[in-house]
C-alpha cells in the first residue's frame, strides 16, 4: 500500500542571528528526517521544545518548503507552495495548531468559518452549506445552535472544536496537528483529544499529532516518532515506545511521564542543559546529557538503525547490544 504521506531526507536549515549584532549562523532545524504514514493511521512526534517538530508539520504540508529532501502525498510530489495544484491539495491535508483564537477570525461567526473550506474549493452550493456545518458541528461536540457566536463567545475549547470542525470540512486524507490541546485546560484536553480519535477513526484520517505531552500523545498514536535537535532517534509503535523505550533519550522522556500507582523511584532524569539548536553537540547531539554516553558517541553521529520489534533507534550503545552477531 502506498504510504499517504512520505517524507525522505528532509533538511530545512534556518539563519539564527546570535544576540543583536552577531553574525547570523544556520541551525539545522530539520536535519535529515524520513517517514511515512499510511492511510488512516496517527503518528505522534515528540521530544522538547525546538527540536524541530513544528518546522517538520510544516514541511509535510509544504507550508515550508525543503531545501534537501522530498515529500510525496498519495505518491506525489509536493507541489510548490501556493501553486494551483499546492492549493487543490489543501482540501485533502489540512493543519490544526495550538492557538484557536489566532486561528479564526474574529469579526466572523464560527458559522461562517467552518463552511470556509467549502466556499474555498467549491465542494457545495450555499444552500446545503447549513446542514453540512451543523453536521460538522455536532461531530465536535458543538450544538449547532451555537453556530452564530463569534470567537470570542466560546470557551477556549469550544474554539479549537470549531477549529477541528473546520479543518474536516473539505473531508481531508491528513490532519496534522500542532500541540492542538496544549493551549486548553488539563480537564479539557482529555475530552478533545478522545473526541479527535473517534473523529479520525470513523473518517479514517490519518493524523500527525505533535506534542511535548507524552500522556496526550500515548493516547492517540499508534506510531511515535521521538525527535532530538532535528533528528528522529527512535520510532515505534506507541505500545513499544511507552512499554520498552530503547534510546535513552526516549528512556528519559517516558519515565517523565506520571503513571498513577507507581513509585517515582527508578525514574530516568534528563541531566544537563536542555537542546541548544544552535550550537549542535558533535557525534550524537544527545551525548552531553547521555547517562551512556562513550567515545563514539562524541565523534560519531549514529544512524537510525532497526533495532528488533518494528522499532528504528539512533544510538550507538542500543545498536551496539542489539545488533546481530555477525556469522
Ligand atoms: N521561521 C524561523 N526562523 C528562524 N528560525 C526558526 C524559524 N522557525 C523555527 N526556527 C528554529 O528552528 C528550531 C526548531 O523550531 P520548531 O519551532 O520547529 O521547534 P518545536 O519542536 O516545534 O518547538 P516547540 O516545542 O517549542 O514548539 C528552533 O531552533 C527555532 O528557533
Ligand atoms: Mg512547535
């Protein structure tokens, strides 16, 4: 089967200046990462903040176009950006990101908005705009008499509802979705997030759902991809990911993560500084804060390798106990 969207090798480098005079210098935002998502099914991106994960969203959509590498939609390659073919394409992936009130506008009934994909790619007359926005509306949890109120006269997540309701009425193949709950409160996120699985389940959407929040993204991936200062190192189902993280960064991360009943004793914790994206580590970038770190690690920059249960990990220590002995 084709994979709905598949990225290979992408690089996407931005200038960084340092300070206010300084010389600007390149940060490899996105350093050579490749994927694929199959039809239906949610691949959840994490790691810290500035590792890349929102420039790589970007990337899939071709909202940011990649200096190395390609995208293939349905087998495709990614149209330019704002070509007529870039914005037929729109209808099938759309993006849905943290912040609802940048999102709509707020002088327009959230009505008026979520019919705005049908007027824009011409998917029906004005007249049976009204059932399809109420049908949207109610697949959100939103009462359709709720569909004149401006922005401002919802709460923070009824709008990132009408946001979501939005963003699936042109029918799209792909959601990918930029930390859509961080912005919401705790008790409501759960509610958004299950509402946003039963959603992609019926319709069968596939979902690149990125978030800092491992407990958000467990519930919802069944593929995790963990990424570092621009790289993924390692990428998993969610079950192997959670149940046997192998890369210690990804070790690190999950034993961050609160499991009711269970003694905070044994808990991995991230030594030293967080990510600097611009001044990258050499060898493998997560060797100063690597409780396993040797030699290798500081020169070497390990490859994403298979490393056994359908799991691709970039360390030179996991690869060096599991790799098979040669014959
Ligand atoms: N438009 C831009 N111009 C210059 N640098 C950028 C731009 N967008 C992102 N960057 C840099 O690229 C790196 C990756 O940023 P990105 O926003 O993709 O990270 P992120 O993982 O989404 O972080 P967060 O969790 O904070 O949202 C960062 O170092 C950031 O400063
Ligand atoms: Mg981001």
């Amino acid at each position: 089967m084709t994979p709905l969207i598949e990225a290979n090798n992408l690089v996407r480098v931005y200038q960084m200046r340092r300070g206010l005079f300084g010389r600007p210098s390149p940060v490899r935002a996105v350093d050579g990462v490749s994927l694929s998502v199959m039809p239906g099914e949610t691949l959840g991106i994490v790691g810290e903040s500035g590792s890349g994960k929102s420039t790589l969203g970007r990337m899939l959509l071709g909202i940011d176009a990649a200096q190395e590498g390609t995208v293939r939609f349905q087998g495709q390659p990614m149209p330019a950006l704002h070509s007529p073919e870039w914005r037929a394409l729109r209808a099938k992936m759309q993006l849905v990101f943290q912040d609802p009130l940048a999102a709509l506008d707020r002088r327009v009934t959230i009505a008026r908005q979520i019919a705005e994909p049908l007027e824009i790619h011409r998917l029906m007359p004005r007249q049976h705009q009204g059932d399809r926005v109420a049908e949207l509306m109610r697949a959100v949890g939103l009462r359709p008499d709720q569909a004149g109120r401006y922005p401002h006269e919802l709460s923070g997540g009824q709008r990132q509802r009408a946001v979501i309701a939005r963003a699936l009425a042109s029918r799209p193949k792909l959601l990918v979705c930029d930390e859509p709950v961080s912005a919401l409160d705790v008790s409501i996120q759960a509610q958004v997030v299950n509402m946003m699985r039963d959603l992609q389940e019926k319709n069968g959407i596939a979902m690149v759902f990125i978030s800092h929040d491992l407990k958000v993204v467990r519930n919802i991936a069944d593929r995790v991809a963990v990424m570092y200062l621009g790289r993924i190192v390692e990428e998993a189902s969610s079950d192997v990911i959670f149940r046997a993280p192998q890369h210690p960064y990804t070790k690190a991360l999950v034993s961050s993560v609160p499991v009711p009943g269970k003694p905070l004793e044994g808990r991995v914790i991230l030594q030293g500084e967080p990510p600097n994206p611009a001044s990258r580590p050499s060898g493998c970038a997560f060797h100063p804060r690597c409780p396993l770190a040797r030699d290798i690690c500081r020169s070497v920059v390990p490859d994403l390798l298979e490393a056994g249960e359908g799991r691709t990990a970039a360390c030179h220590v996991v690869a060096g106990e599991t790799a098979p002995v040669a014959a």
